[in-house]
C-alpha cells in the first residue's frame, strides 16, 4: 500500500500570537493562522514547532505587532495566556528577497503519517525531573551523549545514551502513559476488565522509568544506531 501524502496548507497570514503552556513549566508560542483558499472562521491555532521552510509569515507578524521591549524569542519574558495580534493594518509591501523561493511558508497537517527527516533518529528520552521518558529528536552529539529536542514543546536536553531508546522499538505488548486520557472501549473481558483502543500521535506518549528499567534491556542502543539532525 503506497504511504499516504501528508496534506499540505499554505499560510495567507499569522493574526494572532499567544503563549501556552508546555510540559515540565516549559512554554511555547503557538499562532492563529490564516489559510489560502480557507475562510476566516477556518484560522486555525499552530504551535511555532510546526512551521516549516522559512518564517517569513511570523517575521511579518512580530514586525507589525507589539510585544514592547520583550524579545519573542525569550518565552521566560512572558507569562501564560498572553495574547498579541497585528496592529491595525495598512497598505504595505513586502519585500522577500530570498532566491528562487517561494514566500510562501509550509505547514504540514500534523498526524501519524507526518514525517519531515524520516532518517533522524527519534527516541524516547529520559527528563530527569519527573523520570520519564519523553519523544524527542536526536540533534547532534556531544562526546557520548546527545543533544535531544522534545516533541512537545521544543526544549533541548543533553542525554546520555543509556537513557535513550528508539521510537520505532516501541512493542504492541509495551505498557505507555498517554498524556490525552481520552480513550474508547475496544471489548469488555467475561471478568468485567475493559480493553482500550485508541490511536495517539507519538508526541503524547510516555514511558516510566520502572517500565524502561524492566523490559526495554533488550533495547539498548549503541551509538551507531543513532542518526543525527545535524552533522
């Protein structure tokens, strides 16, 4: 069966910024954005994580907003539930010099068919203040560890190998937290025990260190099974 193309949308303009709250107190920028070819009433709110190519539309939106002194890039300078638009708008030009580019930022859908570097190695890795495991992207080495970027809200983590294991190693037996606790029943056993079905992006799941320690010894990585996002 050929794999299923992820659908791609075209960004008409970013209206509205706002700062949500991640995983461990972590937070994130995530953008009201508007689509070609969709209505108004179809914005749509984006995490930062899933912009791709160029930034042209949010360099559009923080030129002609106001966030005052603040740097958006320094989340530590804001505070949850803030919200920024766009001034009142005018007629203005923009000039995107970039060669042979398109001005045009792409987003892909997210979705269990997404998949931006299917080489890179992606790896439940260990956040040592609540022991567990979270998915993340391997960026690059440092000596025998890694820099590991983590889905959820794109912080960065040196790891050691030991405390990291390969997405795609996940088992149908594997026992996993799922952040969404939104579930459907699949059967309901003769012994009153109620089997659950569901289906979950990798983002929103965990693994405990007590699960890790007892079954995933058979696991281990070496550093040649690891791919880098950079060289």
């Amino acid at each position: 069966m050929p794999a299923c193309k992820p659908e791609e949308f075209f960004v008409d303009k970013v209206i509205k910024a706002r700062v949500a709250p991640g995983a461990r107190g972590k937070k994130y920028w995530e953008f009201e954005t508007l689509w070609k070819g969709y209505l108004a009433t179809e914005a749509t709110w984006i995490p930062q994580k899933n912009f791709q190519g160029d930034k042209w539309a949010l360099k559009v939106f923080w030129e002609r907003s106001d966030v005052g002194n603040r740097d958006p890039s320094k989340l530590n300078q804001f505070e949850v539930g803030e919200i920024f638009q766009l001034r009142e708008e005018v007629a203005v030009g923009f000039n995107c010099p970039a060669a042979n580019k398109s001005s045009k930022p792409r987003i892909q859908k997210p979705g269990p068919g997404r998949s931006s570097a299917a080489l890179v190695s992606k790896v439940f890795a260990l956040w040592p203040d609540d022991n567990l495991y979270y998915p993340g992207i391997v960026q690059r080495r440092l000596g025998d560890k890694y820099v590991v970027r983590f889905m959820e809200d794109d912080s960065e983590l040196v790891v050691n190998l030991e405390h990291m294991h390969l997405c795609a190693k996940l088992r149908p037996s594997d026992r996993i937290v799922v952040t969404d606790d939104m579930n459907t029943v699949s059967m309901i056993g003769e012994d009153g025990t109620i089997v659950l079905k569901k289906r979950v992006k990798v983002e929103d799941v965990k693994l405990s260190t007590a699960e890790v320690d007892k079954y995933w010894q058979d696991r281990l990585l070496s550093h040649h099974d690891i791919i880098c996002a950079q060289s």
